[in-house]
C-alpha cells in the first residue's frame, strides 16, 4: 500500500507543477481576463485521462502502478477535472443517465455555490 501511495504522490507532485507551469505560460501569452490557462490545462486533462484509459482498455496500458501513476496521480495533480470527465463518461457508457445529469449539473452547481459561500464566509470573519 505504501508503494501505490508513493506511486500517487509522486505523480500528483508531478502534474501539479506541469499544471502551474503550463497554465500560467499561456495565461501569460494572451491578453484576457478570461482563464484559458486554466481552462486549456482542464482540456488536456480530460485528453490525457482519455487517452490513459483508452490505452488500458486494449491492454496497451496494463501496469497498474503506471496507470496509477498517469491516472491518480498525474492526472489528479494536473487537474481533478479529468477525473470528473471521465466519471461522467464511464455513467454515459453505462447508459446512467439520470445519474450523469445529477452528478454533472449538481457537481458544477454545488461546486461554485461553495466556493462562494466560502468566500462570503471569509469576509464575515
């Protein structure tokens, strides 16, 4: 168990730099208020957890301990919206529809409802 979590973290230590560096390299490259660093490091994301999953599916991918690595780990530090990509896509596949709507609109309702009442929440005290 120690060996996987070693495996993890390292992978996340990994993706989270590879997130900061590339996100603010092309934030800085373009003129916007808008978040392309973010939002372009969300879409590759999404890119390379397909790709990694696509690969284990055809048995192109079958080392656990890399797949964690790639998956959890990379993948989880770069951006945790892959994961939630690809969970949604594994309810679509399964054809949990009901549970995709419920899991993707209340996931991004939810989530922006907290963020901003924890924000709210830091100006009260």
């Amino acid at each position: 168990m120690l060996k996987i979590l070693l495996v993890i973290g390292s992978g996340s230590f990994l993706g989270g730099i590879a997130r900061f560096l590339l996100s603010r390299g092309i934030q800085n490259s373009v003129i916007s208020s808008f978040p392309f660093g973010t939002f372009w490091v969300n879409i590759i994301g999404c890119f390379l957890i397909g790709l990694i999953y696509g690969l284990s599916d055809k048995g192109n991918l079958s080392n656990n301990e890399l797949r964690m690595f790639l998956a959890v780990g990379f993948c989880g530090g770069f951006t945790t919206f892959s994961t939630f990509s690809s969970e949604n896509m594994a309810l679509l596949r399964d054809g949990s529809f009901l549970y995709f709507s419920l899991y993707a609109g209340l996931s991004v309702f939810l989530g922006l409802l907290a963020t901003f009442g924890g924000h709210a929440l830091t100006k009260i005290i």
